[in-house]
C-alpha cells in the first residue's frame, strides 16, 4: 500500500512538473516566435484550461498521498528532506492559487471578449508563477533526494 501511495505521489509530481517543461520549454516559446495575439492567446488559453485541471489533480494527489506518507513513518521521523518537500509544496500551490484565481481569471475573461492587450498583458503575469513554481518543484525534488 505505501508503494503505491508513493508512487501516486511521484505520477502526480511528474504530470505537473512535466506539464510545465511543455509549455515553457516548448509550446509557449513557439507559439511567441509563430503567432500573433489572436492566433497566440486563445491557443495558450485552451492548453492552460487543460493542464491546470491536471495540476488541481496532482495538487490533491500530492496533499493526499503526502500526509499519508507523513502519517505513516511520523511526522518527527521523517527524514528533513520531506519536511524541506512539504514547505516547498505550499508555497507552489498557494502561487498556483494566485495565479488560477488572479491572472488566468483575467486571461480567460479577456480572451473570451477579444481584449488581446489585456490578455497579453496577464499571459505575462502568468509566466514568471509559472517559471517560479517550476524552479520551486525541481528544487523540492533535488532536496528530497539530496537532504535526508
């Protein structure tokens, strides 16, 4: 059972991780060099629609199978790698919070009506979060393996 616990956990982390290597290191970076605004942010606007359902998922995944772990070995036995994991993971998910309540709220309202400089305007707010939660959650992982 805390295998597999554990693996969840690991699945949820690579789908969110891994999600945000896509769009930063390929489809937004493209997207910027290729298309205009009109063409640009509808398209950017669908695949976060998409993707943040699969990060609201792994941010459950994560909560759950993380206080499972936690519970299992104790909180004062487990080793300060998982404490160092479980601060990091508040931090990114209180930022994702930000972003999907703040800024993508925005984003979708504006590209719904056409509001291209608006929508221009909180895809920019949006991508420094992005960039932020995706240093924070390798440097959870490397502090996980790293820090016992």
């Amino acid at each position: 059972m805390y295998l597999a616990i554990k693996l969840t956990h690991l699945a949820a982390a690579i789908v969110w991780l891994g999600g945000m290597t896509f769009i930063l290191g390929a489809l937004r970076p493209v997207a910027v060099a290729q298309l205009q605004p009109p063409s640009r942010l509808p398209l950017m606007a669908g695949v976060l629609s998409r993707f943040f359902v699969a990060v609201w998922a792994s941010i459950a995944v994560l909560l759950l199978s993380g206080v499972f772990m936690l519970v299992a070995v104790g909180m004062k036995n487990a080793p300060i790698g998982w404490h160092l994991m479980l601060g990091i993971g508040l931090l990114m998910f209180a930022i994702f919070g930000h972003l999907y309540f703040g800024p993508w709220r925005r984003m979708k309202a504006a590209v719904a009506v056409g509001d291209w400089p608006e929508a221009g305007q909180r895809m920019a707010q949006i991508h420094p979060l992005v960039v932020a939660n995706f240093v924070l959650g390798w440097l959870a992982v490397a502090l996980v393996y790293l820090v016992h």
